[in-house]
C-alpha cells in the first residue's frame, strides 16, 4: 500500500449500526421512542464519565442504569431486558457495506472500535452482514477505559498492526474523531449524524457526507512527507 492510510478502524453504534430500531422497542414496553436520543446520549456520558473517575463502566450495567434514570425509573426490569435485547438485532446503515467492501477490495485492514463485549460485537456484525469485511474487533470492555481515552486508539493500532499516525478512525461523531486526533491518528468524520462537526473540536482529515465518501476521501490522502 502506497496511501497514507495502513488500516482504519469505524465506531459501530450509530456509525455502521442503526440504532433506530431499538425506538420500536421502547414502544413496545409502553415508552416513547424519543427516549432513545436521550438514553443513549446518557449512557455515552455516564460511561465517559467512570472513566474520568478512574472506573471501568461496564456496557450492559451503565446501559440499564441509563434507562432507568431517563424513564424516571419508570421501567420493569424485564422491560429493560426487552430494549437492550434489540443491540443484538439493529441493522446496518446503507452505506455501511459499501465502505467496508471498498476497503477490503483496497487491501486496508478493517477494524471495529466500540464499546461491549468483542464476541457480542462481532454477533451484531454477522448479523447485519458487515462481519466478512472486519479484521479486529476492539472493544472498550478490552482496553479497559472508554473512548475518547487515548490508549484506546493506541491499543487499536497496535491490534492491526498499524502506525498509530497510519490508522484512521471513521465516525459520525465528532468528539470521537477529536479523541483519534488527539492521540495521534487520522480521522474521518461522517456528517450523518451531526450536520456539522462543530469548532470545539480538532478538525478530522476527511469529511463526507455518507461512509463511502469519507472512505474515499482517506484512501486518496497523499503519503506523509514526515
């Protein structure tokens, strides 16, 4: 490979997976399905917010603690069981496949960079048909911290055998982008998600509008002159 990219790993919740889905779910047990954006915005800082203190926060206890704060405790234990069962079950976005072959074709190791067990991820992936295209699987649950902690994209890195300056990570959320920057890899933001990335945060490499464009867009990027 002669680009500057030599692997990239996706964020998969929101990023490759769908989590809409999971609204339906919430229906189901007689909660709107607006409580998703919120639940999952909380869950996200509640675990960021473990690690800050020194704590690992584990995805399935800081997931059901989420619930149960932003229904006002207002949901059954079984209820809770039903929503979190639909993580198993949501499916890709679009573009998702597209981008994942395309690097496949191209020869660049693929990873995933997310939270929770590796095996569940890797089930998740299988079932949304992206599994063939993915190389490494790294998980929070691994490293021990969650991202955006830095030596979650070192451990990344060195999972595939890659430069850290040489991995791109691909995300719809800028914030995780941001983390990739800071710690010394490359980036591509997906405005899906979040229209723009906002100026808080470090500039990724790559911009684009849907995962295919970003992919393209990092395997165009001229090698380093470092």
């Amino acid at each position: 490979m002669t680009g500057r990219v030599g692997a990239v790993v996706f964020d998969v919740l929101g990023t490759l997976l769908d989590l809409d889905p999971i609204g339906e779910r919430l229906e189901e047990v007689g909660q709107p399905a607006a409580v998703l954006g919120p639940f999952f915005m909380r869950f996200q800082r509640d675990a960021m917010a473990l690690t800050l203190a020194g704590e690992f926060a584990d995805f399935t206890a800081t997931a059901r603690q989420a619930l149960r704060t932003e229904t006002r405790q207002s949901m059954s234990e079984d209820a809770i069981d039903h929503v979190l069962r639909g993580f198993e079950e949501v499916p890709a976005f679009p573009d998702a496949a597209p981008a994942l072959r395309r690097l496949s074709e191209t020869g660049v190791p693929v990873g995933c960079l997310t939270v929770g067990d590796p095996d569940n991820t890797r089930a998740f992936l299988a079932g949304a048909g992206l599994e063939p295209y993915v190389d490494q699987v790294v998980t929070c649950d691994v490293v021990g911290v969650w991202k955006p902690a830095p030596q979650v994209y070192r451990y990344a890195a060195e999972a595939l055998d890659c430069e850290l300056a040489r991995m791109a990570l691909v995300a719809v959320h800028a914030w995780d982008c941001h983390g990739a920057k800071k710690a010394g890899a490359l980036a591509g933001w997906c405005s899906r998600l979040e229209g723009e990335p906002g100026e808080v945060f470090l500039p990724a490499d790559v911009h684009g509008d849907d995962l295919l464009e970003v992919v393209d867009g990092l395997l165009a990027l001229a090698p380093s002159s470092a």
